[in-house]
C-alpha cells in the first residue's frame, strides 16, 4: 500500500506508474491524479503536445538563429556544419570544454530549446565555450563514459592478449 500525494489516499502498489528514480521504484501519484494532471498540461499546452513537438523545437530554435553561427567548420577535421538543418549526422554538435565555469552544464542544443534569447539567456550562451564538431568527431571525444571504456578495453587486451592497444 501506498498514498498518493495528491489524493491522499492509500492504495494498492499496482495503482502506481513505475518510476525508476524513487527509492521504491513507484510514482508518488496514483495512475488517476497522474493521468488528470497530464490532460490538464496538455490542454494549458498545446504546443508542446508530441504532435507539434517539433514544430515547437524548431520555433524556439529560429529564435536563436541569429546568435548561434549558421555554418561553420568541425574543429577537428575541418568538415562543413550547419545549424538547424534536421539532419542529425550534417549538424553542429556542440562539445562542452570547460566544466568548471558557471555556464551550461547541460546539452547545449536542449538548453537553447529550453530557453527564450533574451539578454541574459544569451550572456549564458556566449560565455560558455563551446567547441564545433560534426558527429563523427563528436562521438570520438573522450568524455568521461568513453574514457572508463578505454581503460576497461585495455584492461581486457592486456590480460587476454598481453599487450595494450
């Protein structure tokens, strides 16, 4: 048994979503509070509905055209990228390089999504540095999962074939 947050009521496990972030692995709203809730947000939003999702996504990055380049250079290989082309493997990716500095700390592109351009939004954007990269530089990068990867694979070679890679 379990109560619901917003109803108050207690009620059996399996009138709960599942929730893999919570300590019990249940939402803290019963299915009936959760599922009004999400008719409400939909019918106060109907832009961000899945439908016009990316209709919305592509709005709010027009909005930000003018201050993200429209072309450039992968800094690695030296490859023509754009912004906002709806190709995945022909876009900008951008690369986080200094974490330590009070900027965005999450992916650049759902950050500009997520955030209107006004004058401090885009004092953020600038003073974030970030790098230019084509997908297929991007993915090489060694973030800090593909650097444990690393180590984990020359760990393998150097045990079964004796040597490193």
């Amino acid at each position: 048994m379990k109560k619901c947050i917003i109803c108050d009521k207690l009620l059996y496990l399996s009138n709960f979503y599942k929730d893999p972030y919570r300590k019990d692995g249940l939402d803290v709203r019963c299915k009936k509070c959760r599922k009004k809730i999400d008719q409400k947000r939909r019918r106060d939003n109907p832009e961000k509905t899945k439908s016009n999702r990316k209709k919305w996504y592509q709005n709010k990055l027009k909005l930000w055209i003018d201050i993200v380049p429209k072309e450039c250079n992968c800094e690695i290989c030296g490859k023509k990228i754009y912004f906002n082309t709806g190709s995945h493997t022909n876009s900008i990716h951008f690369d986080h390089r200094h974490e330590g500095k009070e900027s965005i700390k999450k992916s650049p592109i759902n950050w500009i999504s997520n955030h209107y351009p006004t004058l401090k939004n885009i004092l953020i954007w600038k003073q974030s540095d970030f790098g230019k990269l084509c997908k297929t530089c991007n993915i090489g990068l060694p973030t800090i999962k593909r650097t444990n990867w690393r180590k984990n694979v020359n760990k393998y070679v150097s045990r079964n074939y004796g040597g490193v890679t």
